[in-house]
C-alpha cells in the first residue's frame, strides 16, 4: 500500500513488496486538490491560504454544474460545497455530485456542526462535514484525512478495473 504525500510535494511515492506491478505515478497525482463550491469569499480566502501554505490546488466553482465540469476535465477527489450556496439545497447538491462517473468526497461546509447534521450528509452521500469556524488546524486535517481516503478509494477502483 503506498500513502500520498500530503505536506509540500517530496518525489514519487514508494511501493511496498506487495505491488505486483509497480504503477508511475506523476509528482502531480500526490498534491491534494480539492474544489470550493462557494459565495463566502472570507471562507474561500481561508481555504486558500491554506492551499498556497502546503503547495495544494484549489478551484473554485459556483454551482454543481461548474464543480461536474471541471472534475470531468481533471479528475478532483474532493469537493467542499459551502451549505449556504444555492439557496441551502445542499441536500441535492451533495447527491448530484454522487451521480457523477468520477465520484469526489465531498464536505459539507456549515456554520452548525453536530452529530444529527453529520447523519445527514451520509444520507446524502456526502463524505463529512467541515466547520467553517474550525480553526486553520482542524481545516488541515480532515483535507488531509479526506485526501487520504479519497486516494486509497481510487487505487482500490483503478485496482479493480485492471484486473
């Protein structure tokens, strides 16, 4: 099993013994790249600093439909879409991002964050919530964490559709 690289970009990652084939990976494929939907220009500059701190790519969209678009033109694992944007129905932004052929994880960022919202999400198939009060720290790990997720979940796949 091989684990990305999440800080400043470092190399190519290493293969364990258990690879049969090993499979080139480009230093790209190992930056965590994530979309934005969002109005909130003080969340999405948060978002954006922390980017530009550990050599991340960011984009930014303003619907689902501009999100689809730009993960079919380069496969994006993570989307964060802010509750607030498309008049609150983010219940049906979360599943028309599920129902696209590249499947992201997807972040619900709210201003309210608890155990009965987060059930939500997952009904919705969303991935997890994102507080959008949450200091930088905690923004940083569950990226982190989602982008971990998110590439093990697309090696499985890849995994599976070679064999």
């Amino acid at each position: 099993m091989r684990l990305p690289r999440f800080g400043r970009k470092h190399g190519v990652s290493q293969t364990t013994a258990q690879t049969v084939e090993p499979r080139v990976v480009a230093d790209d494929d190992l930056i965590v790249r994530f979309i934005v939907i969002t109005a909130d220009e003080d969340f999405y500059a948060r978002l954006q600093q922390i980017a530009v701190t550990y050599d991340w790519r960011i984009g930014r969209a303003w619907s689902t439909d501009v999100a689809a678009k730009l993960i079919s033109a380069k496969p994006t694992p993570i989307v964060i879409y802010d509750s607030d944007s498309n008049g609150g129905d983010w219940r049906g932004a979360l599943r028309s991002m599920n129902d696209l052929p590249v499947q992201p994880c997807v972040l619900l960022a709210s201003r309210v964050a608890d155990d009965y919202l987060l059930q939500e999400v997952v009904r919705n198939h969303g991935y997890d919530l994102l507080p959008k009060s949450a200091p930088n720290e905690k923004l940083i790990h569950r990226l982190k964490f989602t982008w971990f997720w998110a590439r093990e979940r697309f090696n499985r796949e890849d995994a599976s559709r070679s064999e």
